[in-house]
C-alpha cells in the first residue's frame, strides 16, 4: 500500500466482485500501518460498492495518529465511514484484511544440537542481555516431530527454525466472532515443506530499522521491527479444523494482474517511476513471489470463481 494507490485499487476490484456473490456491509484492517491502505480504499472505491463501516484495528496510538492524520484528507462522507477499534466488533457481512500482520504475530525460536531440541531464549546478566537456550517440554517435542512427519525428513543438527502457536488464538477469534467473510491476507511466507527447507538453516526471522537490516537484535530493543516469515500451511489447516474455506492461494504477482492493476498503472504519469512500482509488486525477484495471497471465506455464492493461478497443491 505504500508504494502507490494502484496496490489498493487491485483490493478494490476484488473487493467489489465479491460483493457480487456475497453480502457484504463492513470492512475491518488489522493493523492499518500509516493508514495509506485505508485512505485509498475509501477514496476510491465506487459510491455503490462503499462499506457501511470501515473500521482499523490497531494497538499502536503512534501509528493511529498517523491514520488520523491521513484520513483527514477524505472527502467527509468518507471519513465518517471509519471507525478505530481495540479488537473485532460483533458485526456479520464482513471483508477482512490482514495486510503484513502475520509476519508480526511472535513465534518461539528452536534450535536443533547434539540430536536434541532446545528453545531459544533471552536472559540478563551484568546488565546485559544475551541469548541462551532451554530444554524443550514434551509437547513441543511432539509438536516437532509432527512437522518433520509433514515434511518428510528430519531436521539436521544446529538447524534454527520458528514455529508460530499464535496464529491459532488470532483467527479463531476471527472465525468464532464474525459469520459471513471473506479474509484477505496479504504477507511473505511460504508453504510448510519450503518454509522448513533445509537451506533455511537459521529460521525467517529478521530485524529492519529504516529498511536496512540489523544484524544485533540485542541493541537498542523498541527501535526497530522484528517479523518472521508465515507458515501458510497451518493458517490453511487451523482454518480447516474451523470449517472455513480456502478461496486461493496465489503469488501476490498473480492477484494483482488478475485484479486489473496494469490498468490501474496506466494513471501513473511518470513513467520511470509507474516501471519501478511494477518491478517491485511483480517481479519474481522483488515481491511478486515472495509475496503470497491467502482468501479464506465461510460461503460464497458457487457462481464465484476466482482467476488466479492457485497454489493450493503446496500447501
């Protein structure tokens, strides 16, 4: 969303076909970020096709300024359509999206030594902090030897790897709340098998301040972020054990050239800059692949039919 308006627009165009097949009333964003994804969903999204309620859930007071600050530039019949919220509002009719939120969802941290496995920790001492490993419980023993039987082949010693028991908690909230959705996730992860391929020796996760990465996560903690690659493949099966379809799973490069954004590229003046935008969204080496699409929906209309190359089969 921060790139350009024309990534919206493509959420947008999905957006408006679904309400085709499937009522739909209310959008909530989790985490709104600057609020760019908000502002132009609700600035350009066709007067028929607009929410009843758009509401935000974020944590940060920061960031909500920042959205605040934003939304103001929308025409007031717009911005009175958004509402900020703590946490899922008891509404039905509902079109979600999680724009870079489960790469933000913590994971616990395992190595692999001396053909056991150990919990990556942190601890303090001499007014330091520094990282440390513990035993493993039974349960998660168990919880890993589960994976290794999906992937079909057992992890090597000195192999650092996460694995995420949040994603649970969080969509079971979402699927136990809200009946009548679509949910879009958009974020960088991969399927169980690639996301635990042994050339990821030391895990997915990474810290950034300003867009550079930082190779000392111990220093100056609060001042930068910290994400970890998604497990595609347990999103799909949590929401399986909830009954909950999976509409596509697609490369981002996929959902957004069937989602009409090289016409909305057209509107980009500057050509350099409309190539460059282009190049990042889709290119296989930028974020064209790197970048998945997860739909999951409750129902919908049997008429509705999605266009996007599906990866499913990965998962």
């Amino acid at each position: 969303p921060e790139l350009s308006s024309i990534y919206t627009r493509s959420i947008i165009n999905f957006y408006e076909k679904c309400k085709k097949y499937k009522k739909i009333d209310y959008v909530i964003e989790y985490g709104g970020g600057s609020g760019e994804l908000a502002f132009n969903f609700l600035n350009y999204a066709e007067e028929e096709y607009l929410p009843k309620k758009y509401y935000i859930i974020e944590k940060s007071n920061f960031l909500k300024k920042q959205q605040q600050q934003k939304i103001k530039k929308l025409l007031k019949k717009r911005k009175e359509l958004i509402e900020w919220v703590d946490n899922i509002p008891d509404i039905n009719n509902v079109f979600l999206i999680a724009n870079e939120v489960f790469d933000a969802i913590p994971s616990k941290i395992f190595i692999k030594k001396n053909n056991n496995f150990f919990e990556k920790v942190i601890k303090y001492k001499d007014e330091k902090l520094y990282f440390s490993i513990i035993n493993c419980n039974e349960n998660i023993k168990i919880h890993i030897s589960e994976i290794e039987e999906k992937i079909g082949k057992k992890f090597s010693n000195n192999y650092s790897f996460e694995i995420n028991f949040l994603y649970e908690i969080f969509l079971s909230n979402i699927f136990n709340k809200i009946k009548n959705f679509i949910f879009i996730i958009a974020d960088y992860g991969y399927c169980e098998k690639e996301y635990y391929h042994a050339d990821r020796s030391m895990g997915t996760i990474q810290y950034y301040k300003n867009h550079r990465k930082i190779y000392n996560p111990l220093v100056s903690q609060g001042s930068f972020d910290i994400s970890v690659s998604v497990n595609f493949s347990k999103i799909n099966n949590i929401s399986k054990d909830h009954k909950v379809k999976l509409l596509t799973y697609t490369t981002q490069s996929e959902f957004l050239i069937n989602s009409n954004i090289l016409n909305y590229a057209q509107d980009l003046k500057d050509k350099i800059n409309k190539n460059q935008i282009l190049k990042t969204l889709l290119f296989p080496t930028e974020m064209g692949e790197n970048f998945k699409i997860m739909i999951l929906c409750d129902n919908i209309n049997k008429k509705f039919k999605v266009s996007f190359k599906d990866y499913r089969h990965r998962l």
